[in-house]
C-alpha cells in the first residue's frame, strides 16, 4: 500500500505513526505488511523494517524498533546536534482519533446600512 510521509518523515497505518526517513518528507512510500514485520520501501530501497505482531485481518497489534537500511534518501539538512538512532520512539500507537469538525462557518450573511 502507498502512503504519503509527513513533514517530518513519519507516515500513518491503521492506528499506528511509524517513522521512515525525514529526507523523503511529503514523498510517496511503499508499505509493506507481512506477517512478521512492517517494511517500507522507496524507489526499490528498503528504508526501515520494524518487527510486529499482525493479525490475519491485517491490524497491527504491537509493533518494536526495527532495522534502518543503508539507502542514498538522507536529510540534506545537517542536524545541530548528533541523534542517536536508537535514543527516541520510532513507532507509536495513536489509537482511533476522531476527525475534527471544521470551527469555520461556511459564509456569513453581512447587513447592508442604507444612508
């Protein structure tokens, strides 16, 4: 399955916000889900693969920090300060978040003042 990575190379699947690679934000990836591992994919390179326990209906149940692979798709932009890949969540459940009404009212009707 295609899914678009966000700003910060993060894409969603189901109930899950799983990480692939920050150099590739807004790009289309591949998603891979078999029944041992979640593996993501660019342009015939594997990105990251992450461990998981998937059900035969196809949702993921527990997922853990997984491999990165080698790949040419790093972020241009030099990071301020070292990050240790293994230092910070990679995967995070977010469960069913509703969608958000729109606040914004569709028009407004304006009264006209004559003289």
């Amino acid at each position: 399955m295609k899914r678009r990575l966000d700003r910060v190379g993060f894409l969603r699947v189901r109930r899950w916000r799983i990480y692939s690679e920050i150099g590739l934000a807004k790009e289309a990836v591949e998603v891979w889900l078999e029944p041992q591992h979640v593996t993501i994919t660019y342009a015939d390179h594997h990105l990251r693969s992450y461990p998981a326990t998937i059900d035969q209906d196809g949702w993921i149940r527990t997922m853990e920090d997984g491999t990165r692979y080698e790949h040419p798709f790093g972020s241009r932009q030099l990071m301020l300060w070292d990050v240790i890949e293994d230092d910070w969540g990679k995967t995070q459940y977010v469960g069913s978040t509703p969608r958000r009404k729109s606040t914004i009212p569709l028009a407004e009707q304006l009264r006209f003042a004559l003289g």
